[in-house]
C-alpha cells in the first residue's frame, strides 16, 4: 500500500488509477489536515462488499468455513459431471 498527499494524487491522478486496476494496488491519500482515504478498484470493493455479504450470516459463514476446511485437508468428495 503507497501513501501519497492529496497534491501529489491530484497530479498524478491518472497514472495513479492505473496502478490501482491494473496491478491491485491501495493508495492512501492524506490531506494536510490529516484526513486519509483509502483508494481502491471498484472490482476489489465489489469482491471486498461481496466476502462481507457471504459471511454476514453464520449459518452461511460456517457452511463456508466448513467447505474450506475440506478443500485443505483434501476430505471432499469428487464426482464427475458428464454432459
């Protein structure tokens, strides 16, 4: 994550937009009486924004966790779709 000051992100406010969709890359931008934001793609705000929605709910979030659990320990089973 690279901290710029609001002139500099003024300035360079393209180049700066390109690194954040292009390489998913943070910004901070701080003005000089010290307020910050943080900038960020719209598709890592949309993904951020869904992750939230999935693990709002704990039945959702467990079933989820659960799911990851036998991703990793390889305790899932396999079938095979045939079309």
């Amino acid at each position: 994550m690279q901290a710029v000051l609001y002139s500099q992100a003024r300035n360079n406010l393209r180049e700066i937009i390109n690194k954040v969709c292009d390489n998913v890359e943070e910004f901070i931008i701080t003005t000089k009486e010290k307020q910050s934001v943080v900038l960020i793609s719209q598709e890592e705000y949309n993904s951020m924004k869904e992750t939230l929605y999935l693990l709002s709910s704990k039945n959702n979030r467990d079933r989820l966790l659960n799911a990851v659990e036998e991703i990793e320990s390889s305790s899932f089973l396999r079938k095979e779709v045939v079309l």
